[in-house]
C-alpha cells in the first residue's frame, strides 16, 4: 500500500509500469538511507520526494539557458556570502541551515515552497508567493535585505527552488515527509546550565566557545548559532522548537539523531537565549515588539524574556550587527481589501 502511494507521489505525471516499480525501488533505497540515520519513514499518506541533484542537471532534456539560471541559482544557495554587503549581513549562506544544498529532509528542503505557495503566511499575515519567502529567509536569518523582486539573481534562486520540485503537483494533498524541521516532543523542563554543557561539548569545537563560528579568508567555515554574524531575533531558529528540531535531525554535524530529545531542546533553550541582532520589526521597545509579535512568533523564543541566568533582557539594543539599516524597505504587508 505505502509502495504504490510512494510511487504515485513520485511520479506526479504518467509512468509505464516498468519505470514506476524502479522508481519504487528509488524510493525505498532513499527511505532505508534515511531510516538509517535515525530518521522516522514516512507514514502511508505522505508525499515522497527525491529532489533532483546538480548531476542530474547536467544530464536533464531542458533548454541550455535554463541550466545556467539553475545553476547560478544553485551557486547563490550555497554561496551566497557573494552578496555580503549588499544583501547578507552576517556570515550565513542559505545552505547553512538548508542542508544537502536544500534538498535533505528534515532539514528544511526548500522545493516545497514552490509547490505551496503563493499561500497564506501567518508570519507575516499576507499571501506570499515564492520571492516573497525566499526574502524572508534574507530578511531575518541572513539579517539583510532581499534581492529585488524580479531581478536576475532572484530568477535564479526561485528557478533553483522550482527545479528542486521538479515532478511534484502544485497543491499536493498529501503532507510532505520531511518538510521543515520537525521538532521532538517538548520535554518538561529545560535546562540553561546543562543545554551550556552540551554545548560546549558537542558544538563548540566547530563554532567556538562564544558561538562565533569560523570564517576564513571570507569564507564561512562554520557559521556562528549567535552574536553579530549570526541570523537576526526575527529569523525562524530562534523559536526553541524550531531550533530543537534543526539539532535533533542535523548536528553535530554528520551525526543526526544522536543527541536525546532533551538534549536537543536544552542546547536549543541555551543558544536561543544568546543575543544576536535586533529583529527588523522592532518598534523601539523589546516589549511592545514582543508582545505584537508574539501570537505569531515570539510566544516560542525567548525574546523580550529575562534570562534567569543573568537577569539580562533579551533583544533589548539597537544593534543591528553589520546591517547598516533595520528594516528592509521591501518587508511590507499587502491587503487585497
Ligand atoms: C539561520 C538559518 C536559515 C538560513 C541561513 C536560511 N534559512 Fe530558509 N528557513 C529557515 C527556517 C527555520 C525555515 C522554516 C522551517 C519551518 O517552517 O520549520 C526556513 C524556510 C525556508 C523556506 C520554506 C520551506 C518550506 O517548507 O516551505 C525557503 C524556501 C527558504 N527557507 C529559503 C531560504 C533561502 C533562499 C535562504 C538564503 C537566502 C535561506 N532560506 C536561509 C532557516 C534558515
Ligand atoms: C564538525 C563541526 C560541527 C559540529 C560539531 C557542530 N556543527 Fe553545527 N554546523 C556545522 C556546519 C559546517 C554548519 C553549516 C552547514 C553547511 O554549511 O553545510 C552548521 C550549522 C549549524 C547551525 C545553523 C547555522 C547557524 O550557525 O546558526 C546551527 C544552529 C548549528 N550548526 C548548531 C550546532 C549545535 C547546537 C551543535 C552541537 C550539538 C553543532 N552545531 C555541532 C558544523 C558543526
């Protein structure tokens, strides 16, 4: 049964029955990999994708054009320190949290957003199509500015999103196996001392005692988790179960699902309590932009919270890391009223 699902959501399109049962066996390969690493299999009703990859490109029947947009698209993904100063901030690429070059479950592959959207965002309370997302991921976790909308670099990372999905119906019914990073099960209590120990036992030898990560040369060895160069307090890893979820299924890295649930959370509960730059929606008070925020977002980070350890009142600043400005002029809502 879950076989010729897999095999129905894979195929999206016609497909003689000697391609499906290869395809099956595609799948179910993909799927022992991942059961392997520690990762639960899909349920019967969840949709199966395997992204193509960039060899795949190479070998894909499309027009040559279309190949270089790809892949400039694809080399502004995992490289997209290129735009620093003008459209990143801090040392991140976007496949420093994207892992597998935004193909790997679970790690937030990107191909679903262009097979969902335009769709309703609660985050920021409007219908966003593709770009839209794509910018808040500069806006908040890259603490920048977006890439103008239709402008030639944002072709090619929407048209890398895009190809990703390549296969997949627009809309699909089925939940997606592997979308996000789903996070493991709240425990009761979270813990600031032990998620330090962890940290400093697990993580800290490749991004450093102080969460400042490694960079060489310009280029972003490890990135920073917090502090300047880090994503901003608008980003989505700052709420714990975001950030519990990235570290249950990604770090250390190479080593996913080796940490506890507990222990997963308490890192999270620790890094996420660290400073890094102000969120581009403060209004000049951490409070009242906790508060406005907090249906939607901030009711899971600990922004505007006292930090039991220190007192300290966090994402109470003006620092806005290396950004020279605090809000993007192209973060707006819209209203179709
Ligand atoms: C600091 C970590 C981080 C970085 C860096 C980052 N993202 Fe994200 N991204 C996230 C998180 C967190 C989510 C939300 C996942 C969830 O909903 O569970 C997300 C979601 C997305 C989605 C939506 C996926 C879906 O399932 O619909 C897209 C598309 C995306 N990011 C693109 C990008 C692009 C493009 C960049 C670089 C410009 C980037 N991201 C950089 C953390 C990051
Ligand atoms: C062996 C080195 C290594 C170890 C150990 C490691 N990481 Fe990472 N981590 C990375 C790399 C490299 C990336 C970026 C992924 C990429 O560029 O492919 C990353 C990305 C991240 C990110 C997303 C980007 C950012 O900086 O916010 C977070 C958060 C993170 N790691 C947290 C942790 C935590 C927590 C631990 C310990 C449980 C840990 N890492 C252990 C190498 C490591």
């Amino acid at each position: 049964m879950m076989r010729t699902l897999l095999t129905v959501a894979l195929s999206g399109c016609v497909m003689l029955p000697i391609t499906a049962a290869a395809n099956d066996d595609r799948t179910q390969a993909y799927i022992d990999q991942l059961t392997a690493m520690g990762f639960p299999a899909p349920n019967e009703n969840q949709l199966v994708h395997i992204p193509p990859s960039m060899a795949d490109l190479e070998k894909a029947d499309i027009h040559p054009e279309l190949k270089k947009v790809i892949r400039r698209g694809y080399d502004l993904f995992t490289n997209t320190q290129q735009l620093r100063g003008k459209n990143v901030f801090n040392n991140m690429n976007c496949s420093s949290c994207h892992l597998g070059e935004g193909r790997m479950p679970f790690s937030a592959p990107i191909w679903p957003a262009a097979v969902t959207l335009p769709g309703y965002r609660g985050k920021n309370g409007h219908v966003n199509n593709l770009e839209e997302r794509i910018a808040g991921c500069f806006t908040y976790s890259m603490n920048g500015k977006p890439l103008e909308y239709g402008s030639d670099d944002m072709l090619a990372l929407s048209a890398y999103h895009q190809w990703l999905a390549t296969g997949v119906e627009m809309y699909p019914k089925q939940p997606i196996y592997g979308r996000g990073f789903p996070a493991p099960e709240r425990p009761a209590e979270l813990s600031y001392v032990n998620g330090e120990k962890l940290y400093q036992k697990n993580c800290a030898v490749c991004h450093a005692e102080d969460g400042v990560g490694l960079r060489i040369d310009g280029h972003t060895v490890f990135p920073a988790p917090w502090g300047d160069m880090s994503n901003n307090w608008g980003a989505g890893i700052v709420r714990l179960h975001t950030a519990a979820g990235f570290i249950k299924n990604n770090m250390p890295l190479g080593q996913p699902n080796s940490l506890t649930d507990q222990e997963a959370w308490d890192i999270a509960f620790y890094m996420d309590s660290q400073e890094r730059p102000q969120d581009p929606r403060y209004t000049g008070d951490v409070k009242e932009t906790a508060e406005k925020f907090g249906p939607t977002f901030h009711k899971h980070s600990m922004y505007g919270q006292v930090r039991e350890s220190d007192g300290k009142l966090l994402g109470d600043h003006d620092n806005t890391g290396d950004k020279p400005f605090l809000k993007p002029d192209t973060v707006r809502s819209r209203t179709f009223d």
